[in-house]
C-alpha cells in the first residue's frame, strides 16, 4: 500500500517552485476551510466564483468555475451569477469571467462549438 498522496492540481501548478504554498493550499484551503461544515461545497463556490470575479481575479476563475460545476452549480446560475455581480463589479471583469465560463463550458460539453 502506497503512503504517498495524489498530485493535487496545486502541486502539479506550483508544487515544484512553491511547494509550502502547494501544501498550504491542499491542507489549508481545501483540507480544512472548504471542508468545514458551515456552507456545503456547492454555496463555498458560488461564494468564491462571485469574489473572483469582483476582484478581477481571472487566473484563478477557470478553475473555480470547473469546481463549482462539480459542485453542483449549473451553467445557468453561474451565468445569472456572473452577470448580477458585474453591475457591482465592473464591465470588464464580467465580460472577462463570463468568457472564462464560457471556455470552460464548452470544454465541458455544456456548449456547441
């Protein structure tokens, strides 16, 4: 029986430049902030897609838009989502995020073309 962990997506981003960082985001971030029992899985993406992108903070959206759909957030709330926080936001990050989305729902499926 192996002892090793699988690769996070954090360690195969960073791990090999920053692995503390790596490790800092699979046990804290993710091992203990989103497994805490406060907000489910599907309300902590909401959250953090809508915080994302009212900070303009599109390398980390892809990725956050993949775990919410994941999550259970459908396309269509993610697209409501993103458009109700751009008025709040700013034009550009919502464009920005809604086009992100848009890559990742077609990666997905979810869209033709």
């Amino acid at each position: 029986m192996s002892t090793q962990k699988s690769t996070s997506a954090a360690q195969q981003m960073y791990g090999d430049i920053a692995p503390k960082l790596a490790d800092m985001t699979d046990d804290l971030l993710f091992g203990d902030i989103w497994a805490r029992p406060g907000l489910s899985h599907r309300d902590r993406s909401l959250i953090t897609v809508t915080a994302l992108t009212a900070q303009y903070r599109i390398e980390q959206l892809p990725f956050h838009v993949g775990k919410a759909l994941d999550n259970g957030v459908t396309s269509d709330e993610l697209v409501e989502l993103i458009t109700h926080v751009t008025l709040y936001s700013g034009w550009p990050a919502g464009v920005s995020a809604i086009m992100i989305a848009k890559r990742v729902f077609q990666e997905r499926g979810l869209l033709a073309g």
